[in-house]
C-alpha cells in the first residue's frame, strides 16, 4: 500500500491529512499488507508515521 506524498506533506499541519494517512495505516495493518510512505522529509512526520 502506497501513501502519495500529497497526505504526507500535511500531517504535521492538517489534521484532516493525519486522520486519512492514520486510517489508511490501520487498514493496511489490518490487511497485513505493506506501507509505503512517499515524501517523508523530516523528523516530526517519520514520529508521526510510527
């Protein structure tokens, strides 16, 4: 499962942004699928992804 750099670019801001990407991880662990995150660029989004 794939996360457009688009959702990721906002999660430190946008709280919309950090909803949608939690949900997608929790479906994607749901599923045991694999999660790619694109455009992570700093520090504060990596801990967010966690």
């Amino acid at each position: 499962m794939k996360l457009d750099r688009t959702f990721i670019s906002g999660i430190a801001h946008v709280a919309r942004d950090l909803s949608i990407v939690r949900s997608i991880v929790s479906l994607g662990k749901a599923f045991s699928l694999g999660i790619v995150a694109e455009g992570v660029e700093n520090n504060e989004q990596f801990e967010l992804l966690k």
